[in-house]
C-alpha cells in the first residue's frame, strides 16, 4: 500500500468501529478508573478531614467548569448552525427573486411558463419546511 492509504486509514481509524463499542469502551475505561481511584483511597493512610474536603472541592470545581465548556461549545455550534441556515435560506431567496425578475427580459410566452415554473417551485420549497412533511405533496407522488 502507498503512504497515501496508511495516512487515510490513520486518520479514519475510529470511523469503521461502531459507535456503540465505542462507547462500551469508554464507559469501560473510565468505571475501572474511577474503581481503581476508590480501592486506592480506601488503603491510603488516613488523611484529615479538610484535606480530603479540599481534594473533593477541586476536582468538583474542575468537573463543573468542564460541563460548562461543554455547554458553551454545544451552544456556539448551535448558534453557527442556525446563522448558516438563516443565511442559505436568504440566498435561495434572492437567487429564486433574481430569477423571477430576469424572466421579464424574455418574450412573453416563456415569461409566462417560467413565471408559472418558479410560482409552482416556490410552492413546493414552501411545503418542504412545513412542520408535518407529507412527501407524497411534495414529490408529486401518488
């Protein structure tokens, strides 16, 4: 194989497992670190109460502040996501207005089916976002 095909393979190595598998291991990996931390704590010389305190405060700190990043990051992609729709729909508008109004520099009998295409079009781009999508409309389909 060429070096092509291992920096391929390299980089798509998880993409061919399933994602459940994945997921066992994970869970896996982490039950038996999280197990391992407690057997070491419970053999460990005894420790003062505010020190353990103190070590639980922490980590709790760093745990919330993680979930909060986590928050944040899942909202920013949300709010990219969102913009990027609102802008695609925007530009599918004003291309489908461009077209509507260059249709006028054509001679009346192609205005007409072009004018009749683009209302029967924008019909049908106006079912697709309907909130209870029926195909069957949308396609023509029987």
């Amino acid at each position: 194989m060429t070096p092509a095909v291992y920096i391929l393979l390299a980089k798509m190595f998880l993409f061919w497992i399933n994602e459940w598998f994945i997921t066992l291991v994970v869970l896996l990996i982490m039950f038996i670190g999280f197990e391992t931390g407690f057997r070491m704590g419970i053999k460990s010389p005894a420790v003062s109460d505010e020190k353990r305190r103190s070590v639980v405060t922490n980590f709790q700190v760093g745990l919330i502040s993680l979930l909060g990043l986590m928050i944040a990051f899942t909202f920013a992609m949300a709010v990219s996501r969102f913009d990027d729709g609102r802008t695609l729909l925007s530009e599918e508008t004003d291309a489908i207005e461009t077209a509507y109004y260059r249709c006028d520099l054509l001679p009346v009998s192609t205005r007409r089916q072009l004018h009749k295409a683009l209302r029967e079009y924008i019909d049908i781009r106006l079912l697709f976002y309907q909130p209870n999508l029926d195909e069957s409309k949308v396609f023509g389909c029987k």
